[in-house]
C-alpha cells in the first residue's frame, strides 16, 4: 500500500489510485506466493486472513488513540496527506517533525482512513504486524525443534511484546518497529540456516519497512544487514558454502536499503538532502533539534556518556513515566511491583524499565535456564541474541524502551534451547516463565487500554452532550494556546462534523464556545468548539 502511494503521489487524484492499485497488489501477491494451494487450502488461507483483519479492525476501533504524540504531529501528517499534501514535494503545515521524520507508517494510515471512512481505523498497522510477527515467529521456534505448543507460547509473547501491546492502541510507531526489527532478525537466521524465498522476501520487506518508518530503523537495518553479509561471506570463504548463498543475501539487502531509502523514505532521506539538510534532520547535522536534554531522567546526570551505565540502571529500575522524570527514581527487587509503577503505563511511552514492571526479573531467570541447559551450544539462538545486542547498543539512549523495543524478544531467545530440553523441570519452568511474561506484556496494555477508554467515553459523551444541546452540525475546534490536539480527527462522532476551519463561526454553549476537556497532557485546557460553515476543504466523516 505505501509504494502504491509513493508510486502515484505525483498525480492529482493520488489517493484513490493508490487505493485501487493496492488492491491490485495484494491480489498479485496472493497469486505469487499462493499459487501452488489447493481449493480447500485456499479457502482456509482467506479465512484466516479475513478473520486476522477483522480483529485487527476490532482491535484498532474500540481504542481512541489519547497519546499526546498521536494527537498531535501524528495527526497533523495523516490529516495534511488526506487533505491533499503531495508527500514527495509538498509542504505539510505545522511543526518540523510532521515535515521531516519517516512518513511509512503515515502513508498506510492516511490511506485505510481514506478507503473505509474512520479515523481511528489508520492505526491498524501495528495489530497487523503482530499478527505477522506472531505467525512467522511461531513458523521459526517450530523450525528450531522446539514444538508445535511452546512455539506456539514463545510466539504470543514475542509479538505481544510490552512495547507494542499499547501502542497499537496508538499511532506511535515503536511497537510496530520492534516488530519488524524482530521479523528481519528471525528471517536473516533463517537465511544463514534453511533459506526459502520467504524468508528473503521478508528480510527485505521488514527491514524496508523499519528504515521508512523511523531514522533508527535505518541504524537497526544497516547493522543487520551488514551483519548477515558478513557471516554469508564467511560461510562462503572460509566454509567453502558457495557463492550462491551470499548474492541472494547481497541481492535482498539492496533491495531492502534500495526500496526503505530511495522510494519507501524518499522523504525524508533524500528531500532532505535536496533541502540542503542531513539526511537525518532533524534528529542529525548542523541544526538538530535535541528532543532527549529535556527528557532524560535527572538520575543520568551521574553517569554522562555511560550508556551501559543508563541501560542497567533502566532496568533494574522501577517502571516509571515520562512526565515523572524529575521525581527521585529508585532500583527494585525483580517480581516486585508499585502501584506507581503500574500507573507509569498510561501512556505508551514509560521511560525507566519500560519494558514492564517484571521485565527484570523474567529476563534474568531466562538466563539461568538458558545457562543451565548450555544454551550457548544452540547457535541459532546466539546469533539472534547477538543481533538483538548490536542493533540495541548503537543507540545511545536504548536505555529507554521505547528506542529499543527488540530488546523485548530476548527472554524468548533465551528460553528457545530451554524447551528442546527433555527435563520436565526444566520445561515446567520455561512455561512458568512464558507465563509470567505474558502477565507482564499484559499489564503493560490493559493499564493504556483502560485510560484510554475511559478518555474515549469522556470524549463521546461531551459530544454527546453538543448535539443535543446544540443540534447536529458542522464546528471547528479552537485550540487554546500551548494545546497541539487536532481534534478534526473525531468528526463525525454524535454527528458533529469537525472541521479544519469554518466561515463565520457563532459561538455555542456559552458564549465563548462549547468545552471539551480532553488534553490529556494539559487536563486543564480547555478546547473550544464553534459552530459556521466549513471552508478549508470537505472535513473528515
């Protein structure tokens, strides 16, 4: 869908091409990869898949997303491109990370709401990559002989990680990169071992995928790439494999930096450059912008440039949140929990041990059954561990969870050559643990799921309240200064319709406007609504 709409962003009506030569693409695909399936099969395939797009569906629309983030520059680029920004050379309006940073995730989003008319539908990606992650990570630990149900087991903690579990309830782009970070790490082992068309297929198109949709991926994605073309000449010059092994490996990354630089993250990796800019800006060169100085916990102030320092303290620390980086933060025992800890995952983004509150101690149990049963023997599992380290470690705040969620997938890897063991301990142990990591994982998005539906009921019922005080109509939502909301997003909602901007606005219920109390960084703030008649082009329905 993203290339479709790269492909065709230079004609007026880009959109709808987009949305019909997308179909076209994913019937093609289907016919390439499926064409050997019998009737039966067939019908059993698109079941799954219609059934997997119906939850994914069911999923994304019960959640609003009541991130800041996700309200704010998020929705800004998904609005300019419904609106009719041209991606490739068009300027969208507002701040400088709508205009610069990784548009993938965006362009997906921005066409789904344009096919099936709602909002909040755009969000679906990262539910779609779970549901990738979970079948092809499950195809893997079952390669690895490790059995049909502890794959199983090890697969739903490894796509329902505690970084993408609430934040597909979001348009945060985290989760969904620790998911391709996984998919492209599982595939290239699967390319050293047994490689099938697949498996490069996949490598290219996650890894792709992971540079166009934030500018880590394009670090995670040069490392695993250089990685794999390393041991394949290896294998080749000192093991004699053959030089076959090692073009098909050359021939899918370059098709994976090719497509995820030069037509998936055109923009901003090479309008950037035409603008004179790094081709990381805004995050690199002369005129960064520094988003961490205010960020950091106040703790890491001891330990300047110590970023293995900053990682263990994160994780052996007590989960907290973002807004709270000034309060005193303190290390834990691992199993404990605080209330405060749980109350750190309202928002998507947690900053010390986000990873969950019984991270810690899950992983370090992992390790110990990993030591027990000689994991290091199982060189599948070592290899990925060793690229889930290299990709982790380049980024200097991989502290934070959120900028390393692959670090998620270890106590998986570790428990792989656990349960190919023949001790029933030792398999009742690793099951305990999947367990638990799974409760973890869990607690991570019920925590979101619950705030966010209790802001979503606060929204409907104020709109709610407009319409039948005010009637149905079209408003325009006045932001208060220091409020970056969108709120066009919900038009349509009670029958209100929301617009960019109306002509002529008369002020409702009081005077000055009609209040919704939904920022949910600045609760105080108050957002205005107004009624008029819409003059900035047709509003979301």
């Amino acid at each position: 869908m993203t290339i479709s709409i790269l492909l065709l962003s230079a004609i007026h009506s880009w959109l709808p091409l987009a949305a019909l030569s997308s179909f076209v693409l994913l019937g093609l695909l289907y016919i390439v990869l499926f064409r050997g399936l019998s009737r039966k099969q067939h019908v059993l395939l698109v079941g799954i898949l219609l059934a997997s797009a119906f939850v994914a569906a069911t999923v994304t629309l019960f959640f609003d997303d009541t991130s800041y983030d996700g309200r704010a520059y998020h929705t800004e680029a998904i609005l300019a491109l419904l609106r009719g920004v041209n991606p490739l050379y068009g300027h969208i309006p507002g701040s400088v990370w709508a205009n610069h940073y990784p548009k993938a995730t965006w362009y997906f989003a921005s066409l789904v709401i344009y096919v099936f008319r709602n909002y909040q539908l755009g969000k679906v990606y990262t539910v779609i990559l779970m549901l990738a992650c979970m079948a092809y990570s499950g195809d893997f630990f079952r390669k690895r002989g490790v059995g049909s149900v502890n794959s199983l087991l090890l697969a739903t903690v490894t796509a329902l990680s505690p970084i993408a579990l609430p934040q597909m309830m979001t348009f945060y782009v985290d989760g969904a990169l620790g998911l391709l970070i996984v998919i492209t790490i599982l595939a290239a082992i699967n390319i050293i071992y047994a490689p099938t068309p697949v498996d490069y297929a996949l490598f290219a198109t996650a890894s792709s995928l992971a540079i166009a949709i934030k500018f880590t991926g394009l670090a995670y994605a040069v490392v695993l790439c250089c990685g794999l073309l390393a041991i394949e000449l290896s294998l080749w010059l000192i093991f004699r494999r053959g030089p076959n092994a090692f073009r098909a490996s050359g021939m899918a990354v370059l098709a994976a930096v090719s497509i995820g630089v030069l037509v998936l993250g055109y923009d901003p990796y090479v309008t950037n450059m035409k603008q004179g800019l790094h081709p990381l800006y805004p995050l690199a060169g002369p005129n960064k912008r520094d988003i961490m100085a205010r960020q950091r916990p106040v703790v890491f102030a001891e330990y300047p440039d110590a970023r293995l320092h900053e990682f263990a303290y994160s994780f052996f620390a007590q989960s907290q949140a973002i807004q709270n980086r000034t309060e005193s933060s303190h290390l834990k025992i691992p199993f404990t929990v605080s209330k405060r800890e749980l109350m750190s995952f309202i928002n998507p983004d947690a900053m010390l041990a986000g990873w969950g509150v019984f991270f810690s101690g899950i992983t370090l149990v992992s390790l110990i059954l990993f030591l027990r049963v000689k994991g290091w023997r199982e060189i599948p599992a070592v290899l990925a561990l060793g690229f889930v380290a290299a990709t982790a470690v380049i980024n200097p705040e991989f502290w934070w969870a959120r900028f390393a969620p692959q670090i998620a997938v270890v106590p998986a890897l570790l428990l792989m050559p656990v349960f190919r063991t023949s001790s029933s301990r030792m398999l009742a142990a690793a099951r305990l643990v999947v367990a638990l990591f799974f409760l973890n994982n869990l607690i991570c998005g019920a925590v979101l799921a619950g705030a966010s539906y209790a802001k979503s009921k606060k929204l409907n019922g104020e709109l709610a309240q407009l319409a039948q005080a005010s009637g149905k109509g079209e408003y325009w939502a006045y932001n208060m200064p220091g409020n970056k909301v969108h709120y066009d997003q919900f038009s349509g909602r009670k029958g209100i319709v929301i617009c960019p901007q109306i002509d002529a606005p008369r002020a409702l219920l009081p005077s000055d406007g009609f209040p919704l109390s939904t920022n949910i960084v600045r609760p105080e703030a108050h957002v205005l609504l107004v009624r008029g008649k819409c003059s900035s082009g047709p509003p979301l329905q």
